[in-house]
C-alpha cells in the first residue's frame, strides 16, 4: 500500500481525498495557489507546497510544478482529483515518468476517451449502442448537412474535442443548419484548438444516466450501478441520485453490462463513468440508452453511488493504484437504499446564477445528511475556481425520504452573507416533477422562474422568527409596517406584506411547477442570532440576514466605556455636539444615514463629550468609533 501521497487538486474533493488517505495512514501532500495559502485543504494536510499566483493556470494547472512539488515532499503518488489535470494524458504520463503512481487509469484509456468521434467508434466495435449520427473524417459543410440530413432533425452538433458542456449547438431545422455549423466550429476552435464536429441525433426526453466502472491492473472491471444526473442547468449538473427513478433490473442489467465492455475495450483501470443518454419519453428502456461519453476519473457526483453501495471509491483508487485486486467481486455489489446529493454553490439566481464569491462570514451545513466541503466558516469562496460551498448528500431507504431529508437539510443550513443557490435546490428538490422521479435535462429550462427562490421572505416567518426573538427584538406585532421595514433591515429585502394572511407557516404550501410533494411537515424555522446581532433566518433553503443591532447608543456594550460606534456602514448627515460638550442620556449626538434611513445616536449616560471623531459628511464603516462619552463627575 502507498505510504504517502499528492492530491493535485483543491477545495472539497482535496479534502475528501484526504480524508479517505488518512484513515489508511497514508500521508497527504497538499498543494496550494496564492488564494488557497490558508484553505482548508492545506489544513487539513500533512504538508503543503506553494505552486504558484492564484490562477489555476499559474498553479493547478502547472503539471511540472506539482510533480516537483512531489518529488521535493517525497510523495509516491498523485491524486488529480477531477478538474484541473485529471482527464490529461500527457500528465498522467509525465507523472509515470517521473517515477510516480499515477492515481488514474493509463494514459492511453484517457486518450482513446478523450475525443468524442474516437470514443464513439471505439464503443461501436465493443457492442456498446452510441447515439445515432455522423462521425466522419469529412467535414465540410456539405457533408455534414447532408449528415445531418439522413439523421433526421432535431440534431446536435458536437465539437469533437468538446467537454464542460461547451461546443454543442441544438439545429431544429435545415435551414439553421449552416449557421449553427460554423458558430459551433468557432466555439470549438477557440476553446479546444480543434474544430471537427459530429453529429448526433438530438434525443428528445433526454436523461442523463451514467453508470460507475472500476477496474484493476489484473484485467477485472465490476460496475457500480448508475446514476441518474438529469437535472441540469445548461447542460451542468444541479442534483445527482442513485439508483436512476424507474429503471427496472433488466434496463439497469443492460446499461451496466454495455458500461463494462466499454471499459474494458480501453483496457480500464481505475475509477471511471460512462455516461449515456436515454430517451425517456416512454420511460427507461434499454433499446433507447446511448453511449454518449467516458469520464476518466473519479466524478463529482461520486459519493451518491459510495452511499447505496457502501464502497469507499477514494478507498479503492488507493488501492488499485497500489497495484492491489478490486476488493470486491460483481457479485458481492448491491444496492441499498437511495442517495441524493445537491450542489450548493456561491452563485445569486436571482442574477442569472453569477458566482458570488466572498468571505463566509456565517456558515452552518446540516451536518445529520453527509456533507462534502472544502470550506469553514470564515473561508472565502475564491473568485479564481469554481464557487462551490459544499456537496449535501443525504441517504435513506426511500427517495421520497432521502429526498425530504435533503430539503431539510437545506432549510436548516445557514450561509451568509454569500448569496447561494440553496433555495433554487430547495424548489428543484420540491417540484412535482422531481418528486415523481420525472426528470429529463430540460426540465430546469422549462419551468423557468418558477424554480427561482422567493426574493421575499413570507410575512409568516418572518413574525415567527420575530416571536423566537421575542426578547430582543419587542412586541414586533405591535410595530407598524415602516418600524417592520427598518427592523428587517436586510440588503435588498422588502416585507412579504401580502402575504401575510395567506401562508400557513405549518402549511408551508409550496410555489412553483407544481405542488409540494412529500414537505408538507412542518419543520419550524431555522433561525439563529450571531455575535454580531444579527438574525439569520431560513427558509425554503434561502437564507436572509436581518440586522437588529441597536441603532442608538444606548447599546449595552456603549454603556460601559460610552464609546458610540457606527453600528453599520453609512454616512454621517448631522453631528449634534461639539468636544468637550455636557450632554444628557438619550441626547442625539450624531444622526448617520444607512440603508436610507436615519439612525439617531444618543448619549448613554450623563457626560461629556471626551471625543468626536466625525463631521457631516463623512462615510464610515461598520463599528468605526465615532464618538466617546465621559462620565460627569
Ligand atoms: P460535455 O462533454 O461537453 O459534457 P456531453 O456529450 O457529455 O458534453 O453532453 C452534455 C449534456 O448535453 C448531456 O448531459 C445532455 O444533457 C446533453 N446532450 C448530449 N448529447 C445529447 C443528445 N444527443 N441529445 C440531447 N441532449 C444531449
């Protein structure tokens, strides 16, 4: 068995493979960017190298720096993880030559997988049914809309060397054929150096089931059973399962043992997925399953099939790579249960899913269902890679249960003051559709905004959070609505109002494609107070900052030493008093505008003024001492 080992990777997958390392003794060699200098991957290590300026192609992408930084620490192999340069043959082959295990499968399976038309041909000879269409050498545009032609519209035009979801173009009609032939040619020549296209059939219904492979140096390969991940946003995977909904023993049989040969026609070793595509629109059957592609590595997804199959596949890449058999035979593999795992990223829906990078000041994960992460609270999501948080996966003997026990963990979870797309996974989650197990790539498309999360927290609970602070924040029923607007305080955030005799907060009725299926308990508000003051409240999986810090300077903490301190950013509109001034409790010192609202400060105590720090005018930050009241003797 290996005694030390690289992770070439960052964020959370470097710390699930840490993670799985450790527990075998194996020691871990971190390495790390600029911006990953304190990340908690390298924390987590045993020892971490600095590779280089935060983009990762200054870093993570370097492969001469990472096999250095291996050799420096000693390491005797490399874990790419996925991303960055798990799918590079020419790695995975510099690494071999440096005298290192190479945690993967041989560069020669990642080649004959890496262009789609080589794969596609490939799967063809090894019985593996691919998607109907072209995969010719020729390739003008003639040739091809005739192609495109005889497969019958609608088409997808795919870059050869495309990946990420980038270098495909939908064509419905012939006419559009020509045009979207040389934008697609152009994407892919920019973005993979390489212009060839194939055609494919565009399959109606799409879903996107993959199953899991793993094979040994010793010539095994065993499947462990698909996935289904066909909730996407734009092409991108949003919530992953397993086992696929509706798949009966003998489809699953079929789709497995055609991902078997497929491995083993490259000679696979390693953890990999083969993906398919099927056409659901008469539900699963296997005489309507493609091959569409091979992903030589381990996936993001991956902990969903490590759930209901029990097996640790960081565990066995470890041990494959160690020259080791497949700890376990076809036969002993089964399924239990079902898994579903979300992605929870840095990204605002409500702005079209732009990243939202940013220091977590507030994180807390519902810790009951699994939770992959590669931050803490006080981290920041880097503006330099993917924004993910964490991956949330949640495992019970039943979908429905496995699936409510991930929306309950959304709706417990807090994360601010990043904006996240936990209530879009909240509503996917919640959708008929979904819950039905009906889902096909198109699905998120279809529904729109009504999958967006509420931009308004209900008026319900809102009062609810309102009465568990009951203390701190009084007789809030007794406010009117302005005095509710200014409590609330919240960026961007308006009062719910109309709502407000509507919802049922044990009701919780849902919005959106469909009605709640299955979360209708009630599972009472998530809500909490932090140091700071403020109230974090979720709901639906959306979190919303409400800051109810003290707007006078009557606060308790001003009491003792009569410091007043902006209690948020704003800007000064008034000072009242001058140094060295006697002034009276509750006498208005300084007025600061924030929010567009006035905030009064007034005196704690008796005094005088010992210092005055501000004029009209001026902008400060959030707890800038502004001025100082002496006790009068
Ligand atoms: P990439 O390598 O860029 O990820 P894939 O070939 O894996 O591209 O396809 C990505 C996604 O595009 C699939 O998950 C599916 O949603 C959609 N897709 C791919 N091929 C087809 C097809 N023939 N018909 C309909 N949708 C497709």
């Amino acid at each position: 068995m290996l005694k030390s080992l690289l992770i070439a990777n960052r964020g959370e997958i470097a710390c699930r493979i840490i993670r799985t390392a450790r527990a075998m003794k194996i020691r871990t060699v971190a390495v790390y960017s600029d911006a990953d200098s304190n990340a908690l991957h390298v924390r987590q290590a045993d020892e971490a190298v600095h590779i280089g300026p935060s983009p990762a192609r200054e870093s993570y992408l370097v492969g001469d720096r990472i096999i250095a930084a291996a050799k420096e620490t000693g390491a005797e192999a490399i874990h790419p993880g996925y991303g960055f340069l798990s799918e590079n043959a020419d790695f995975a082959q510099a690494v071999i030559d440096a005298g290192l295990i190479w945690v993967g499968p041989r560069p020669d399976s990642i080649r004959a997988m890496g262009l789609k038309d080589a794969a596609k041909q490939r799967m063809i000879a090894a019985g593996v049914p691919v998607t109907p269409g072209y995969l010719g050498e020729d390739q003008s545009p003639e040739r091809l809309s005739r192609e495109a032609e005889a497969t019958g519209y609608p088409v997808l035009i795919k870059a050869v060397a495309g990946g990420g979801g980038k270098g495909m173009r939908r064509v419905d009609r012939a006419e559009d054929f020509a045009d979207a032939l040389a934008s697609c040619q152009r994407e892919a020549a920019s973005s993979f150096g390489d212009d060839r296209v194939l055609i494919e059939k565009y399959i109606l219904s799409p879903r996107h089931i993959e199953v899991q492979v793993f094979g040994d140096a010793h010539g095994n390969v065993v499947h462990l059973f698909e996935r289904d991940c066909s909730l996407q946003r734009r092409h991108q995977k949003v919530i992953e399962e397993a086992p696929a909904p509706g798949m009966d023993e003998a489809t699953r049989e079929a789709i497995c043992a055609a991902a078997v040969r497929a491995a083993k026609a490259v000679d696979y070793v390693g953890a990999g997925t083969i993906e398919f595509i099927a056409d659901a629109s008469d539900g699963l059957r296997a005489d309507r399953i493609w091959f569409m592609e091979m992903n030589t590595r381990l996936q993001v997804e991956h902990p969903v099939t490590e759930e209901i199959t029990g097996v640790d596949l960081v565990e066995w890449q470890l041990r494959v790579a160690s020259g080791e058999p497949l700890p376990k035979a076809q036969d002993e593999l089964a399924i239990n249960g079902w898994a579903i795992e979300a992605r929870l990223y840095a990204e605002d829906p409500a702005k079209g899913f732009l990243p939202s990078p940013g220091r977590i000041d507030h994180l807390a994960l519902d810790h009951r269902i699994r939770v992959e992460t590669g931050v803490e609270e006080a981290d920041a999501v880097s503006p330099f890679y993917d924004p993910m948080i964490a991956k949330l996966v949640a495992h019970a003997d039943t979908r429905d249960v496995a699936r409510t026990k991930l929306m309950h963990a959304l709706d417990q979870s807090y994360v601010a003051p990043l904006r996240t797309n936990a209530g879009f996974l909240f509503e996917c989650l919640d959708c008929s559709e979904f819950a039905l197990g009906q889902v096909d790539t198109g699905l998120i498309e279809r529904a729109g905004e009504a999958l967006l999360p509420a931009a308004e927290l209900s008026q319900a609970v809102l009062d609810a959070a309102a009465r568990r602070y009951r203390r701190d924040w009084l007789d809030w029923a007794g406010l009117d609505l302005n005095e509710q607007h200014r409590r609330a305080g919240l960026f961007g955030f308006r009062l719910n109002a109309a709502a407000k005799d509507t919802i049922d907060l044990h009701g919780r009725g849902g919005k959106g494609v469909g009605s709640t299926m299955g979360f209708d308990k009630p599972f009472g508000i998530a809500s909490t107070m932090t140091s700071e003051g403020e109230i974090l409240v979720t709901d639906r999986g959306v979190t919303y900052t409400f800051d109810q810090r003290p707007t006078t300077g009557g606060a308790a903490g001003a009491i003792g030493d009569g410091a007043i301190l902006a209690p948020m950013p704003g800007r000064i509109t008034a000072v009242e008093v001058a140094a060295g001034e006697r002034v009276a409790t509750g006498q208005k010192l300084v007025t600061l505008e924030a929010m567009k609202m006035e905030h009064g400060l007034t005196a704690p105590f008796d005094g005088i003024v010992a210092e005055l720090d501000v004029e009209p005018g001026a902008q400060v930050s959030e707890g800038r001492m502004l001025v100082r009241v002496e006790k009068a003797e």
